[in-house]
C-alpha cells in the first residue's frame, strides 16, 4: 500500500517511518510513504505556497495551486500503485474511526493534504475524494493526523502484524464493531490486593468468551454512551464447554 503525504514538513515523519511496527511494515514493503514537499510547488522565486484570506481576517490561506500541483505529481509518480485516493485531513472532516482505517486499508494509493496556517482555500476540496478529522479539536498542522491514520490502517494489513488476531478482538473491531475491547490481564495473579478475575484462571473458554462479551458490553455503556446501541449478546446456544489444560498459577 502507498501513502503519498503532502507536507510542508517532510522531516516529521523520518523517525515516524523508522519506528517499531509502522517502521517493520515499511522496511517488509507492506507499506511504502512518500512525503511530497509542498514548498517545492510553490510560486514564484520564494516559493509561496500561502497568501492572505480575501475579504480580509487573520493569518496566511493555503493556496490551491501548490495543493493541486502536489497532489497530480503524487499520481505522476505512483507507478503501479496509481492515481490516489486523496483524503483532505481537516476538523471539518468525517471523524476518523475503525471502519474508515479498515476502508482506506483496501486501497492502493492513498494521498493525505496535511494543512497549516488558517486552513486551504475553499477550491481544494473540489480536488479531493473525502476529508477526515481525528475529534472535535484543532491542532497546528496535520502531520500527526496523518499519522496516526498510518499507523491505524497499517496494521490491518497482512503480515504486518505478527498475531493477525489482534485487529479482530480489540477495540471497535470485528463483529461488535461498536464495542470496547474487555479488560485483559497478564500476571502475577494477585497484585496488591487486585487479583485476576476467577474466570479467566479456569481455562473454559466458553465461559471466558461470555465473561469477555459481558464485559465488552458494560464497558462500552458505561465509557462510551455515545456509541450506537450495543447489540444484545446472541441467544442461541452457547457453544460446548471446552475446558483447557491448567496452566502454572503464580500468586
């Protein structure tokens, strides 16, 4: 997959790229990202890339020219991955969740605008497919969006992983997509007072699927009431106890 970052600041994302599973990914070539310096699509002998708001107000605008220039190079030099799929990263964007990561992840090329100043020129958004927001808040430029986005679709890719579960019984993934991920523990057993719930000590793993989905579910109502309405856990019958070989116990 190619990520095409158009940027006023390239030299952000050197230790990005180079760094634990997004750094794995790109040196395996599940991933390849290349920053486009939009200084260098600039106008004139200072290569401007920003002018001053018409009808007047603070700070600098964007221009489109620059944007749009940028964005056709990306194409231009795609090779076999093609034109991109250009996402405008603004807080006037679709909030970025699970589902979008999971979607972006099936493309080949994706082109991502990261912003400064006061915001573009109203004319880019003609040259985009879609525009994304990481929350309600406004940060100084868009890098870390983009970021954060490469690193969130990254990681449903094959093989970048090395546990392919792990995108499925996390956080807003798989078939309760609208679920938090429940409570995981690791050892010791006990810990100041706070012990590993009986349950998951026992080895039953239908009981410890349906302690999982319960846990799940109260926790998404009680951290997130915003989200849709958790689905029911399913009627039918729970599956045939299955009981694993016990396991060595510390306390």
């Amino acid at each position: 997959m190619r990520f095409s970052i158009i940027t006023l600041f390239p030299e952000l994302f050197a230790p990005f790229l180079a760094t634990s599973m997004v750094g794995r990914a790109a040196k395996g070539g599940a991933i390849v990202v290349h920053t486009v310096d939009l200084r260098a699509f600039g106008l004139g002998k200072h290569r401007s890339v920003d002018d001053t708001p018409y009808g007047g107000g603070s700070g600098m605008v964007l221009r489109v020219e620059p944007i749009v220039a940028a964005l056709e190079h990306a194409d231009a030099i795609a090779e076999v991955a093609g034109p991109a799929h250009r996402v405008l990263l603004t807080p006037q964007g679709t909030p970025f969740h699970q589902s979008a990561a999971r979607g972006l992840s099936s493309r080949a090329h994706v082109a991502m605008i990261c912003g400064r100043y006061e915001g573009f020129d109203e004319r880019v958004r003609g040259f985009v497919h879609e525009e994304i927001s990481l929350g309600d808040f406004v940060m100084t430029g868009g890098e870390v969006a983009a970021m954060a986005i490469i690193e969130a679709t990254s990681r449903l890719l094959p093989n970048v992983l090395g546990n392919e579960s792990s995108t499925v019984e996390e956080s807003f993934a798989g078939g309760d997509g609208r679920l938090l991920e429940y409570p995981q523990y690791t050892r010791p057993v006990a810990f100041r007072g706070h012990a590993v719930p009986e349950v998951l000590q026992q080895g039953n793993h239908a009981h410890i699927a349906r302690w999982r989905r319960d846990e799940a579910v109260a926790r998404t109502r009680t951290r997130r009431p915003d989200l849709a309405a958790v689905p029911a856990r399913p009627t039918e019958p729970a599956p045939p106890d299955e009981v694993a070989p016990p396991g060595d116990v510390e306390s």
